[in-house]
C-alpha cells in the first residue's frame, strides 16, 4: 500500500521546555541536558536522543536513530523555565535533591543558577505536606491561569522561542475524580474557575494556562490534570496535543515489562505485592494518604488491564495486588522496590519471583520528561492535537480515548510509538509477520 508522509513542520529555532514543579525530577532532567550539551554525560534512557527504528524489511539494514528519522528539536535548542513554591534557583534546589553528585552539577552550576522559579499557583489543600512562599494570589482561579498565560507569554517574547511544551513536574496533588459537571464541557470548567470550585487544582489551572496559549501538556504526576472532558474539549478546540499521566519509572516500569512475559507464556498469578521505600520530598508528599490515593489509582491498573482476567480466568481470575509506598527519608533519590510474585504453571504448581529494584527515581524520570517535551513538540508541528495515546509508552497510566481501555504492556506501547513515527514519514509498519522472507 502506497504510504504518504505527513507534513510535519521544520524544528526550527528554539523550543521552550515550561515545567511547573523544579523539584527532584525537572532539575535532574535539566543538569542532564546541559551535561550532555557539554559531553560531559550520555543522554542514557532517553529514546529520543539514543533509540533507533528498524524501516522496512530486516534485509534492508536500515536502522537509523529516530532523531535521525523524524525532525525533532535538538538538545542546543531547549529553553528552560518554571514555576515552584520555593525561591530556590535550579542549582540549589538540584543540591537540596541530592540526586546528581556535587562535582557533576558544579561544572552545570551557571546553567542551573540562571533559572530561577516563577511564583507557582499552589494551594495547601491540593499538596497537604507542603508550605512554600513563592506562590501567586489573585482574584479567583480564572485570574490565577491568566497569571500563568502571561508568564508564558513573557517567557517566550524573552527568550525568543519558537515553539513551547509544557511537563508537569509539580508535586502529586491529592485524588480528585472528575465527576462534577464542571469537568463535562469547557464552559462549565471556565465558570467553575471564575467561581473558585474546589474541584479545580492547581495542575488543572497550568494546563488549561498552557492549552490556552497553544502549548502542549504532558503530565508526569497521577493526579487528575488534563484526563477529564472539558479539557480534552479545549486541547481539540485550540489544536494542543495533551498526555498524561505518571512517568512510567521504576516498580511499575518492571511491572509492564514482567507481566507481559507471564501473560506470553500462560503462566498464572496469584498474587503481586509490590512495596517502596524512598526518601525524597516526593515520598514525603505520597506519605499524606490523599496524594497516595492518586498514586495507588495509577498503579494499580496496571496488571487488571495487561492480564486480562475476564479473558484468562483459570490464570488470572483471583490474584490479589497491593502497592505501598514508605515514606524512609534516609535513602533519599535511591529508592527500593520489591516485588513479590506468586505465580503457578503446569498442572497449578506454585513459584515465587523476587525483586528488589535499587533504582534511582529521578534517574528514570528525566530522560522522560526530555522524550516528552520533544514528541509533543513533534507532534504539535505534525499536526496532532487532543490525546497522545502514542506515547502511553512513557507513562504509568495512559489517557485515552472516552470508552477505550488503556493499553500497559511496554511492549505493545512501543511498537504503538514506533509505528506512529513510521506513519508520520509515510513508511511501512512494521507487524512482524515476515512471511515475505519464505516465499
Ligand atoms: N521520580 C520518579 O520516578 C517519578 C515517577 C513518576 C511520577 N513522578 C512524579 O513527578 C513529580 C515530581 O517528582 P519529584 O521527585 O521531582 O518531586 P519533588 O518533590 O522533588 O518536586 C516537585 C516540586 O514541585 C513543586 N510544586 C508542588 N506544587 C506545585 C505547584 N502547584 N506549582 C509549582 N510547583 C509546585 C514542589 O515545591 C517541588 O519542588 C511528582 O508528582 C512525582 O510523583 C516521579
């Protein structure tokens, strides 16, 4: 079948990075780059900057790196800016995370300094755990988001961008269920901004801010920002890509690349208990139970959708899952994550399968947020607007399409993504069928 090539506008100029949230992740995310920009360090794990893509039959030996594939903005061409409740610039609040060594940031520490936190719009009752002063008042919701507009604004007439994204890097906010009518249609959500509705957080004023201006939004955290109707509406209306949410990072990245591999080879579960210890000013926001309820949401959906228990119910039908997240401030940045496994094969006979994963969470988070600053980007200049479902990939609990499942396992999620970026260039997909190679 005759392919054609979407038209995708050159990356030209510079693309602004806007991450509300210049915590643990974004300031790792942004010393990383400029590290790299530097070689200095290798931008490891990041898809866009190191994966490559097979095009054509695997006899055509053509497997070029996807940067080299599809136009994508480059590291020398990234802004940054954001918002915190803190006054801390990059670099203090890089050596408060404690994540990246002190020699390794010394030698970014212009960089770093230079960024300096814009007053956030934050309210305590949407982050019980923290208290900062770096924060915007203004006459209501509606007049807090045209607050967040007009530092957009000034930031890209500043700095003379080009384009713009926005990540969401902010705190997780506490669980709130878009069920109100509010969240049905924009012109409900924009009156519930004017008269302050509590439903209505903070996150939601940034995307609906980002949105407005043209910009695209990601969200990295569990809490409800842009998965409900009204803004799924505005982002179609306005022409935005929008995705979330939850960077896809270590249990439940182990998660969805394990359980497929279960599911594969039919073998059954009956139960998966997962629990974490960490030590970061994230693990002391999910120690409050409301921010946990939207952690655990995004968690645990996981395995229900990858294991399908209503289609396998001799494997799958009564398995039982628990996420803990511990709050153990001595390990910092390197949390721990173990996993136990009860699984059983042949004839029902019981196995265990342990894990403990000593990973480190902003280390698997920020080559994230720079993949999904520069696909959003591509995806904005391709001409794609309203939700990614293509980059689920990233993420630990993908928004889709109203009456659609989410799809998790990675390994589907990938060829999703890599199928997408061979359909923008009018290549073939690839099915693996292969029969070609035996006719
Ligand atoms: N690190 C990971 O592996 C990982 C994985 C998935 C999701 N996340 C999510 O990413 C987010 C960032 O994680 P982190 O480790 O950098 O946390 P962090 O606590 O170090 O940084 C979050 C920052 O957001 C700021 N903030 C909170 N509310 C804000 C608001 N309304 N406006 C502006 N700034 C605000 C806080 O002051 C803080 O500096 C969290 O929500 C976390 O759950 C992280």
């Amino acid at each position: 079948m005759e392919r054609k090539e979407a038209k995708i506008a050159e990356a030209k100029g510079k693309l602004g990075v806007l991450l509300p949230g210049l915590g643990a992740v974004a300031t790792t995310f942004i010393a990383g780059v400029a590290a790299v920009r530097k070689g200095i360090a290798k931008p490891i794990g990041s898809v866009s900057q190191i994966g490559t893509i097979r095009l054509g039959k695997r006899t055509d030996n053509r497997v070029p790196k996807i940067k080299d594939f599809v136009p994508l903005a480059g590291l020398n061409d990234l802004v940054f800016g954001g918002w915190d409740i803190f006054e801390d610039n990059c670099y203090e609040a890089a050596r408060n995370a404690g994540v990246l060594d002190k020699d390794l940031l010394k030698q970014v520490q212009p960089e770093l300094e230079a960024i300096k936190p814009w007053k956030a719009v934050f309210h305590k009752d949407y982050v019980k755990k923290l208290d900062g002063k770096n924060v915007k008042t203004g006459k209501n919701k509606m007049d807090l988001a045209d607050q967040l507009r007009e530092d957009i604004r000034k930031f890209k007439s500043e700095n003379n961008l080009d384009r713009m994204v926005m990540v969401w890097c902010g705190s997780t906010e506490v669980y709130i269920e878009p069920k109100d009518d509010i969240f049905k249609t924009l012109a409900a959500f924009e009156a519930g901004m004017r008269d302050d509705h509590p439903s209505i957080s903070p996150s939601m004023l940034y995307a609906y801010a980002a949105i407005a201006e043209g910009v695209p939004y990601a969200n990295g955290a569990p809490n409800t920002s842009v998965d409900f109707p009204a803004m799924v509406e505005f982002a179609v209306k306005q022409g935005v890509p929008v995705c979330g949410k939850d960077f896809k990072t270590g249990q439940t990245l182990m998660k969805t690349i394990l359980a497929p591999g279960l599911k594969a080879r039919s073998l059954g579960l009956r139960g998966w208990f997962s629990t974490n210890i960490l030590g970061n000013r994230d693990g002391e926001v999910l120690d409050d139970p409301e921010s946990f309820k939207a952690k655990e949401v995004s968690k645990l959906g996981v395995l229900d959708y990858i294991l399908q228990p209503e289609v396998y119910p001799d494997l799958y039908g009564d398995f039982y899952h628990k996420v803990r997240i511990n709050y153990y401030p001595p390990r910092g940045d390197n949390k721990e994550g173990w996993d136990n496994i009860d699984i059983f094969g042949w004839l029902g006979y019981p196995m265990q399968i342990k894990i403990d994963f000593l990973c480190r969470d902003s280390i698997l988070a920020a080559p994230i947020v720079l993949d999904l600053a520069i696909f959003m980007d591509l995806a904005k200049r391709s001409g794609m607007h309203g939700i990614q479902e293509w980059l689920s990939f990233f993420l630990k609990s993908p928004q889709v399409a109203e009456g659609l499942y989410p799809e998790h396992d990675i390994f589907i999620q990938l060829m999703k993504f890599k199928n997408t970026l061979r359909h923008l260039k009018g290549e073939e997909l690839i099915t693996h069928l292969g029969l070609e190679y035996y006719d």
